[in-house]
C-alpha cells in the first residue's frame, strides 16, 4: 500500500523532479514522487489505496493549501501526528470529500483550529470513516471553521474532543453548524471539558438526525450565548433518552437554543439543576416540542424569564408530561415570555408549580388566563 507522506524536510531517493514554482509540495510517495507531482511537474492523484500521514507538519496556515485535494480519492487513514495549529480561510475545504475506504482520522497534537471556512466539509460523506480523534483540541474559532465537516459520516460512531474548552464563531457565524448532521451511526458523544459555545449559529445543528445518538455528556457547559448557538442542536436524535447540563447556567440570544430537542421522541428526562438565566426573543422557542416520552424535566433554580415569547411552543406535544416546577422562578421581563402555545398539546400535563411569591408575576402574563396551553392543568402558587 503506498504510504502518502508531508513533511518539512523530504527526502526522493535518485530521481529527478522538475517542480513547478507555483505548486505546492504536498509530501512522497513510495514511488518517490513529490507529493502529487510527478517527475515531469505534472499533478496526479493517488488510485491506489493509501495512508495519508502529515508528518512533521507542526502548523499549516495557508489559505485553499489543501482546498478539494483528494476529494474522492481511494485514502484510507490520515494522521496528523504532530500538527498543533490549523488555520486560514478554506484551508482544508472538502479536502476529503467522499473518500469512500477512509476509516479514521487522527489530529493527536492538534490544539488550535481557527480560520473561515478552514475545516468546511473536509471529510463530508466519508461512508466508512468509524472514528475521528482530536483529544488535545482547546478551542475551535472562526466563520464556518468546522461546518459540515463529518456531514454524512454514516458510520461513525467514536469521536474525542476531550480537551475543547470553547467553540466560538466570528463574523457570520455559523462555526459547527451541521458537523455532524446525519451521523446515523453515533450513539454516543462527550465533551467533558467544553464550557462556552458564543456566537451566531455556533452550533445550530450541530448533531441534527443522527438518529441513534443514545447519551450525550457536557458536565462543563456553562454558557450558550448569541442567536442561534445551539439551536437544533440535537433535532430528530430520536433515541435519546435522558440529557443532563449539570453546569449550565445562562442562556442568552434569540433562539439560542431553539428547537433544540425537536422531535428527540424517546427522550424522557432532561435536568438543567444550575440554568439560572433564560434571555432573549423566542430564546427557548419548540425547546422540546414533539418529545412525547418526556415524562420529568427539571430546573430548580431557574429565576430569569426574558425576551419576546421567550417559551413559545416550549413543550408543545409532550404528551406524556404529567406536572411541572419552577421554583426558583421570580422573574419575568416581558409581558409574552410565557405565550399561550407554551404547553400547547400537554394532554397528560394537570399540574404547573410557581412560587407563592412570584403569582403577581405570573399572572401578569398576557396568556395567563388560557393556562399557557395548558387545557386540563391546574396552576399552583405553593412552592
């Protein structure tokens, strides 16, 4: 099998290489080749199966270095070993895009990724790739830096970004949107050290129909912040059943987390024990609408309610929920925070809890008197 390689220093044992000025060398091939240039300047492909190995490569940040590169082609492993910063615009923009052998994929030293477009589509409908490992990853930056990168990735099921602290989007956003949208083989994924996802669209989609996602674990995350940052964030993962953000503490944003469990059907329990903020227009919008396993949800310390129909349609068609708390619950910024349509189709819902202190509030509400939806429940001032 040849072994493609890139490296600083390349050694082509006794051939002559005409290399043209304008072409990057992109490493040796075991029939010596530099890179994809043959002896003549001429660019080839790979048709056999190969392993592609970025060997001594410690940064690249070259705007379209690898743009499309080997796309389609027959690789079957690639390895960054020692590349610790990726950066620049469309850097690696669907460099390997429907390499159908390709089976994994290792960044081990990777630290940084930032740059637009850097890492857009890179291994987009890659059908056999099974895991994808970036365990020393901190921070993740930039307009669409990683959307769409494993879009399509129906085999996937192992991925490691044990180490990202922050995802972050500029400019237009949009920086994990889809990432990993139709992985219809990921039943797990973790993110033990994430803390912050900011900006427009950072993460909207991020794990969108990847439909036997199981668990999902962010013991860090404190903070979603901008419009849109988690939208959709786990819609149609119709076998998830129980989510825990065990640190989150403020959401803020128009639809910062929109729609963001949007028909996960199975899932019967969802615990956010330290959300103490939920601010922004149509900020929780469809939250968990269509979850009709959803049987306990909890936030016990939730005390800020803002923005324009900040919980339209938050628990619309969950009609397996029987009763709901808000003990914490003394603030509520706008007249329509709490929209008619809240619990719209709650048929089993009978018992909706607030403070004792915070009825004023509550029945301040524009659609107070139509139980938020609510048709068969009672509402309680006794907490």
């Amino acid at each position: 099998m040849p072994d493609l390689r890139i490296g600083e220093n390349i050694v082509v044992p006794a051939i002559v290489v005409k290399e043209p000025v304008n072409i990057t060398k992109y490493g040796t091939t075991s029939n010596g080749f530099l890179g994809n240039i043959d002896e003549n300047g001429v660019y080839q492909l790979p048709i056999e199966e190969f392993d592609f190995v970025g060997e001594n490569i410690k940064e690249i940040n070259i705007d379209r270095a690898l743009q499309y590169k080997f796309n389609k082609t027959p690789v079957k492993t690639v390895s960054f070993p020692m590349l610790t910063a990726l950066g620049g615009a469309y850097t690696c923009y669907y460099t390997f895009l429907e390499c159908l052998q390709l089976k994994s994929v290792d960044f081990s030293s990777l630290t940084t990724l930032e740059g637009s477009y850097t890492c857009h589509g890179m291994f987009m409908k890659n059908t056999s790739l099974v895991s994808a490992s970036f365990p020393e990853l901190l921070k993740i930056i930039g307009e669409e830096t990683c959307q769409y990168m494993f879009v399509g990735c129906s085999s996937l099921k192992s991925i490691n970004f044990d180490k990202l602290t922050s995802i972050e989007s500029s400019d237009n956003g949009n920086t994990c949107y889809d990432m990993f949208n139709n992985c219809k083989a990921l039943n797990s994924v973790s993110f033990p050290s994430l803390k912050t996802i900011e900006g427009r669209a950072t993460c909207d989609n991020m794990f969108d129909n990847c439909t036997s996602l199981v668990s999902a674990n962010f013991p860090a995350l404190t903070t979603i912040n901008g419009n849109a940052a988690a939208a959709n964030f786990f819609y149609g993962c119709s076998s998830l059943e129980s989510i825990e953000f065990p640190a989150l503490t403020t959401v803020m944003g128009t639809s910062a987390i929109l729609y963001m469990f949007f028909i996960c059907s199975k899932l019967k329990s969802a615990s956010f024990s330290s959300l103490i903020t939920l601010d922004g227009n149509t900020v929780a919008k469809g939250m968990f609408n269509a979850c009709r396993s959803l049987t306990s949800v909890s936030f016990p310390v939730l005390a800020t309610i803002n923005g324009q129909n900040a919980c339209q349609s938050m628990f619309s068609g969950c009609s397996a929920l029987a009763t709901i708390s808000f003990p914490a619950l003394t603030t509520i910024g706008d007249a329509t925070s709490l929209p008619a349509n809240m619990f719209n189709n709650c048929t089993a819902l009978t018992e909706i809890h607030f403070r004792a202190d915070a009825q004023v509030t509550v029945e301040a509400q524009t659609n107070y008197a139509s139980k938020f939806g609510a048709t068969n429940a009672t509402i309680y001032f006794d907490l």
